[in-house]
C-alpha cells in the first residue's frame, strides 16, 4: 500500500509524526505499506518548520514544494499546480491529510481529481466560523474526502449531520497528544529560562498570531496592555508570531514583566507551557496540549473548534472581551480554576488506531 502523507504548516508536523513513527513499526514488523512524505512549504521559517523534523525524530520529506506566502488564493493555486505533478510523478493509493490549513484543502481537491482516495485526520471539527479560512478549508476537505478519523464523538456527529455515513468515520483521539506523550520525558528548558529566574507557574504563556487579534493595532495593543496589567509582578513569556513581530515593534509594545522571543521548537515550547501557571492563547492546538496537561487557558476566540477543551478540559473562551480577560486571569492568580479532565481516546495511542483502520481499508 502506498500512501502520500501531507504537511504544510507547523501543527501539521506535531500530527504527521506519530503516523510516520506507527509506519516504521509496522514496517519492521513486515507490513507491505510505504510512504512519500511532502512538505508543502506553506511555512518556511526555519522555527516553524525545520526544527520539527529534528526534535520529533522524523526524517526530511521526500520533497519540499517550496510555496511560500501569498494571498489565500495564490498559496492554495501554488500548492495545487506543484502538488498534482508530483502526485502524477508519485501515485498513491491513499493520500493522508490532517488539520486544516490550506496545504490540507488543496491537495485534498488535487488528490480526488485524480482519483486517489483520501483520508482526513481530524476531520468533522467545526467552529461554524465562516470568517476562519481554517473552517473552509475544513468543510471542503470534508465534503469530498473518503475517511474521517475524528477526535471526539462531537466531531463525528458533525459528520452525520453533513450527511456522512456512519461506516466512513472512524473515532480514533487525538494524534496531537500521542506526539506530547512521546516527547514529555523529553521536553527542554530553553538555555535562557534561568536568566529570567523563572520558576514552575512563577509565569505565563502567550501566543497570539490569528488576524482577528494581530491586523488590528488597537486590538492588539489592548490585549497586550490589559495582559501586562493585570498580571502584576508575574512574567510573560510571549513566543511572537512572525506575522505579529512588525505589529508589536511599530507599536512599541512591550514592557518588563514580558519575555518576547522568536518562535521556539515543540520541546522548548512546550517544556514552558508545561511548568507555566497559565497560557493565554489564540491558537487551536494549545487549546488540547493544556488540557492534557492541566493547564489553565485562557483563548482569546469567541468560539472554537475543540469544544471539548471547554467542556471536559481546562479551556474557557473570552473572545475580545478585555473584562472576561481580567476576570479569569484572577481566577489564575487566586488558584480558583476549574477542575478539568482528559476527553475520551487522548490516551497516545491514535496513530496506532488510524493506521490499524487504514490497513484494514486497504482489504475492503
């Protein structure tokens, strides 16, 4: 069986390693399964990309598309072009795409115009947002692709009430945290963490790269100045966003309780979200990886995709407004946060149950 895995963007890589790790396994056990790994290019700065392939211990792609940035049209116009000469050059029996980026919509439509069947990890999450290029590309994907391995019950009855039938989707967790599982013993104090004399939840985490938080200069100076405010003497350790660094420097934003730095690696990063007190978020991916661990989060989105995080984790949603972000930042410094728990199937065991699935679909 061969199989065309697909990654473009940074989480693509945290969710495209544990199937690369359960292939080499079963490989050596004598599967008769291959795969051609391609890294579409739609992150190129090397913190977003290049260090993955090291820290999560998987080998380089097989190639590199090389499509760079542009406007959601030409980078997904870009993708499609390179990506169907290299599946004309390479055919598959299965291609693999997860999340829901661009890279995953494009080749999702380039593989079926092909006639290769596909399969979503992933699929059927849902923040019925529109105004999110994610959500579309997430409905395209699921509109046309062949199997869905979902991340939660919810997820499946998306798919249902789209009009998916029960026998294509497969409940399988959240490959996210098979990649956390693996790397915990591993996780790495960056080289600068004592220097700031930082300790275990003397501090908190901030990420924020989406356009509704980081296009707006007073949003985003608001959000920034509020944080800084009510935060008092605790320290901010803020990982800037390549798309978010000119806005802070033109602004000026900043101030001595927060720690700006240039994007880290999966085991720097985590190691910091893993000991912080609290993570201040816009991002999806984090929104799991702190459930997992307990981490109290605050996202700054008016909706999500991954409603369990709120439901069942340590997640609340307080959109844009700055009062709701004070109220829960005290509710981080009085130790009075919700009590939250790990969602069904996050167990680092989903790569395992995927591939199981897709070995059996090849005999269907």
């Amino acid at each position: 069986m061969k199989l065309t895995i697909i990654a473009g963007a940074r989480p693509n890589f945290m969710k495209i390693a544990p199937l690369v790790h359960e292939i080499h396994r079963l490989q050596q056990e004598g599967a008769d399964i291959s795969y051609r790994l391609v890294h579409t290019g739609q992150h190129y700065h090397p913190g977003l990309s290049d260090v993955f392939f090291k820290e999560l211990e998987i080998p380089h792609p097989h190639i590199n598309l090389e499509v760079g940035s542009g406007s959601q049209a030409e980078q997904t116009a870009h993708i499609m072009i390179r990506f169907e000469k290299e599946l004309l050059q390479y055919p598959a029996d299965l291609v693999i795409v997860v999340g829901d980026v661009n890279s995953t919509m494009a080749c999702t439509i380039v593989a079926k115009k092909l006639d290769i069947r596909v399969a979503h990890v992933e699929a059927g999450i849902r923040s019925f947002d529109l105004s999110m290029p994610e959500e579309i590309n997430r409905m395209v994907t699921d509109a046309i692709c062949d199997y869905f391995f979902t991340t939660s019950v919810v997820a499946g009855d998306n798919l249902i009430k789209a009009g998916i039938r029960r026998e294509r989707i497969f409940f399988v967790g959240n490959i996210m945290i098979d990649t956390l599982v693996r790397n915990l013993p591993k996780l790495k104090q960056p080289a600068w963490f004592s220097a700031y004399g930082l300790s275990s939840a003397s501090y908190m985490v901030m990420t924020l790269h989406r356009p509704s938080n980081v296009d707006n200069p007073r949003q985003l100076r608001a959000v920034i100045e509020t944080v800084a405010e009510a935060s008092g003497d605790r320290q901010i350790l803020f990982p800037v966003h390549p798309r978010t660094r000119k806005a802070i420097e033109d602004m000026g934003l900043g101030n001595s309780s927060m720690i700006q730095c240039d994007p880290l690696g999966y085991l720097e990063f985590n190691y910091l979200v893993k000991n912080s007190g609290a993570v201040i978020t816009d991002s999806g991916g984090i929104q799991e990886e702190t459930t997992f661990l307990g981490i109290p989060c605050i996202t700054l989105r008016k909706n999500t995709e991954r409603p369990e995080t709120v439901t069942t984790g340590t997640n609340v949603l307080v959109g844009d407004n700055l009062d709701m972000l004070k109220t829960y930042l005290g509710k981080v410094f009085e130790n009075s946060w919700k009590k939250g728990s790990v969602p069904e199937l996050w167990d680092g065991n989903t790569a395992n149950r995927i591939m199981t699935e897709i070995l059996r679909l090849q005999y269907r």
